[in-house]
C-alpha cells in the first residue's frame, strides 16, 4: 500500500467539509452543542459551538493523515490487499461524516435514535471487517496484531480465518439488537468481548499447544 497523496487530500477535504455545513447554519446552532449521547439517546457531553464546528472536523482529519501514513510505512504493507488499502482510506471519512451529521441534526432539533443509527453502522463496520480478515495477510497494523500471530503466518492465516466468520456473526447481532429497546445493552459489550477475547485465546493455544 503506497501512499496516494491525492486520495489522502480528497479525504481529508471530506472530513473537514461538515465544518461548512457548521459555518452555514452557525446562527441556528447553540453555543453549547451536544456531542456525545449515552445509549439512551440522551446527551452527556457537551463543546463549544465553535469546537464542535472546527475542532471536530480538525482532529478526524489530523487522525486521518496518521492513520494513513502509519499503515503507509507499515514494513509488511506489500501484504495489504487494495480493498484493505481502501477501507483504511474511506473508514474514517465515513464514520466522521456520519458522526458530524448526527451532532449537527440533533443540535438543529432533528430528533431520532442517534444510538441505533451509530450501533447500526457499528455493526455494518464489524461485518465489512470480518468479510476481510480471512482474506487479510500478515502485517504490523491491521488485523489481530499479537507476538504470535506476527511471528508465525500459519498462525495468523488459521487466526483470521477463525475471526471473520465470528466478527461478521457479532455484527448481524449486535445490527439485530438495534432494533429492540433495550436489547442493545445486552448485546453489545459481551460480542465485543467475544471478538476480542475469542481470538486471542484461540491464537494463543495454536501457539502453545501446535507449536504456531
């Protein structure tokens, strides 16, 4: 994966274009936005309009060219397949863009569930990524990165091949949650913990009890 200036700009002028949208409607917006809600769908943190407007957009971009230039320089980036490339393109412009918007509809009286729209595209993410990580090969900055996956490839391949199946299963769960009130809590934090723990475990026992 080499680092394509030009696609990096474009994104990066795609996360910042919400600020627009903030400069436009600034005199409908409070000056004490909410940018956090609980998964109740009430707000529990609050910035300034002005962060909110510029801050957020500013420090999604500043996250975008790391995230890019890390993987760019990742020693194993030959093994990143061009749609992993992509998505390590697209994913934070996606996510800023849809975040950006649910702050600016909820703070301009536009009132829905913000929780199942973020926990919806949450687990749309998880499955794309489980829908990827078989087909994912060894390297230093995507996938499950642990000692003995990285030093073994037979290791990682059983590893990641064990992982999607479960990662795109915890997605259509936690997306099937979504759905119901109050289902969400129940759900989501134990299919985290199972596309963590699950894993790893397995990994490690491939490399203490097949030699991996």
């Amino acid at each position: 994966m080499k680092l394509n200036k030009k696609l990096l700009l474009l994104t990066v002028l795609i996360i910042l274009l919400p600020a627009l949208l903030g400069v436009l409607k600034w005199n409908d917006l409070p000056e004490a936005m909410a940018t956090h809600f609980d998964i109740h769908d009430q707000p529990d943190g609050y910035s300034s309009k002005a962060f909110a407007v510029f801050g957020l957009p500013i420090f999604l971009a500043a996250s975008q060219v790391f995230t890019v230039i890390i993987v760019s320089a990742d020693p194993k980036k030959q093994n990143l397949s061009p749609r992993i490339g992509a998505m390590i393109y697209w994913i934070i412009p996606l996510i800023g863009t849809l975040t950006n918007g649910l702050v600016y509809a909820q703070n301009l009286g536009f009132h829905f569930s913000v929780g199942k729209v973020i926990f919806s595209g949450v687990a749309v993410l998880f499955i794309v990524i489980g829908n990827y990580l078989p087909k994912c090969r060894q390297n230093y900055t995507v996938g499950i990165r642990l000692p003995w996956t990285l030093n073994n490839e037979e290791n990682w391949n059983l590893t990641h091949r064990m992982a999607g199946p479960l990662w795109i299963f915890c997605g259509f769960a936690i997306l099937f949650a979504g759905i119901f009130e109050g289902l969400m809590e129940l759900v989501l934090f134990p299919a985290l913990g199972v596309m963590i723990i699950v894993p790893s475990v397995y990994s490690y026992w491939l490399h203490r009890n097949k030699g991996l």
